[in-house]
C-alpha cells in the first residue's frame, strides 16, 4: 500500500477516527515532546487532589481483588 492510498482509505475515516489516529502517528514521532499546557495543568490537578484527599489510594491488583471477594459474597447469599 502506497502512502497515497493509506492516506485516501484513511480520509474516509470519521473525524474523530481521523484525529485518533493522527494524534497516534504524531505521538510516535515525538515520544520526548513536551506535554501541551493543558495536559500539565490536568496532571498537576489531579496530583494535588490526590495529595489533599483523605482517601486512601489503592493497588488496582488490590481493587479487582476485593471487587471479586465482593461479588463472590454476593453470589453466595453472605
């Protein structure tokens, strides 16, 4: 398949398709490239609600685990 041809089955893609795989290819390219102002302003939100939250956090091997204990109480009538 030639550039061209890749490039006309991928126009006939909706746009977010198009997008996706646009922002997949650009990502391949620039594995080091800075993150976008926004992305850093999310990370930096969800750090500070992460340090400021009296929750605790936990293992997601320990949620799935604890969500399968949890259905199994279910399924027993416990």
């Amino acid at each position: 398949m030639t550039i061209d041809q890749l490039l006309a089955e991928a126009m006939r893609l909706a746009p977010a398709d198009r997008e996706a795989v646009a922002e997949r290819l650009y990502a391949s390219l620039n594995s080091d490239a800075p993150l976008s102002a926004e992305w850093e302003a999310e990370i930096e939100r969800r750090v500070s609600e992460i340090a400021q939250s009296p929750a605790s956090l936990m293992d997601g091997d320990a949620v799935f685990e604890e969500a399968r204990l949890h259905i199994q109480r279910i399924r027993s009538g416990t």
